[in-house]
C-alpha cells in the first residue's frame, strides 16, 4: 500500500523514468462533459509531458451540429476526421521518441462519433473516408476512460459554460454515453484504466488526483479499474 502523498509520487514516478517503464503516449478519452482535456492538461504538467489537444473549437461546423444535428453532422464529423489525421501526421513527421505526449483523444474512436451522429448512407461516405486515409496512428501505452452517467454530464456541460454546448441535446448525450461505454468495453489495443468519474474532482481536488496517479503507476498491462470511494471533504 501506497502512502498518497506528493512527494511520495514524484518519487515513484522519477524511480520509473529512470527505469524506462513509465509510459510514454497516454491518451485520455470519455464523452463530452467527462473532464478529459482539464485531466489531459493536469497530466502533462505532473510527468512533464508535451500535450496534444483535440481543437474542437477551431470546428466552425459544431456550433451549427449542436443546433441542427441532422444537416450538419457530416461536416462536423469530416472536420475532425481531417483534423486528427494531419495532427497524426505532425506527430509522425517528428521523432516520435523526442518527448512523450499526453493526447485528450483517442483516434481509435474516429467512428464512435460517427455512428452516432450520420444516418448510414452518411457513415459508409464517411467510413471510405477514414479508410483512404490510411493514418498509421501511434498505439497509446496507456488509455484512461473517464466514465460519468449523462446526467453527470449535463450538469458538468451546464457549469462550463460554453455557449454553443448548451444545445446538445440529451438523447444525442445518451446514445454517445452509450457508444463510449460499449466501445471500451471491446477495446484491446493498449493497457486501459476506466475511471468512474461521476463522485470525484480530478482537476480541483489533490486527494483524488493523487489516487489516479497512485493507480497509474501500477498499470503495466490489461484492464484497470478506478472507483474510488467519494471522500468526505
């Protein structure tokens, strides 16, 4: 058992990046509202790594999804899909082994969105899309899934504050809930920490950052998960 303090992590994390076992590519995903980009960000300052983002406001065609899903989800869908694609080939330009990366995405995930979102003549367009790509995306040594129930999720889309968020409608929040979960549930490709997020504060609150941390450390292979019980504070 772990004493859970910070110093006792900085060495613990020190003692594997000397060892070369601390992994170097963790990507963070969950549906909107999990928390992801502000855990992504906390990351990358604790192991000192470079940070890639997801720059869904640089989308022009999300405000207008939010707002008329119907007539503007392939747009939306296709930008993020180029989007991603050429941050991919940014990354593979670089020598991969210059600096480790935390990434709040997982390009393994490029049609879960989709599938929600694009009737089926929609996703077979898109589908072809994603196929003549042919991005070879970098495997993650670690994937955390940051997991909360769509009423968590709303509440936390509601706080944040971002205008255009504000019409996401509930059931396209369920069915993407829905997707996550089913999606994690098959994914394989890389060890996986799944993170209950509904009770917990990754972000303001030091006592459950450290025991995220605390469980990573441990994570070499397979399945993980995280549920911790809510502290009184």
């Amino acid at each position: 058992m772990h004493s859970l303090n910070e110093k006792t992590l900085t060495e613990r994390i020190e003692q594997r990046r000397t060892a070369g076992t601390l992994p170097r590519f963790i990507a963070v995903e969950g549906p909107i509202g999990a928390g992801k980009t502000s855990l992504a960000k906390r990351l990358a300052m604790t192991f000192g790594y470079d940070l890639l983002l997801e720059q869904a406001d640089d989308n022009p065609f999300l405000p207008r999804f939010y707002q008329d899903p119907a007539r503007y989800a392939l747009q939306t869908e296709l930008f993020f899909l180029f989007q991603r694609a050429d941050q991919l080939r940014q990354i593979q330009q670089q020598d991969l082994f210059a600096g480790p990366r935390i990434a709040d995405f997982l390009i393994d995930k490029n049609r879960l969105f989709a599938q929600v979102t694009l009737d089926e003549d929609e996703f077979e367009l898109y589908r072809n899309v994603d196929d003549h790509l042919t991005v070879d995306a970098p495997r993650p040594d670690l994937v955390i899934y940051l997991q909360a129930p769509p009423q968590v999720l709303r509440q936390r889309i509601g706080h944040r504050g971002n205008d255009f968020e504000q019409g996401i409608a509930s059931d396209y929040l369920d069915k993407l809930s829905n997707a996550y979960t089913e999606f994690f549930h098959f994914y394989d490709r890389a060890p996986l920490l799944i993170v209950n997020a509904a009770e917990i504060d990754l972000v303001n609150h030091d006592r459950d950052y450290q025991q995220l941390i605390s469980e990573l450390l441990d994570i070499r292979s397979g399945r993980h998960y995280f549920n911790p019980r809510p502290l009184v504070r």
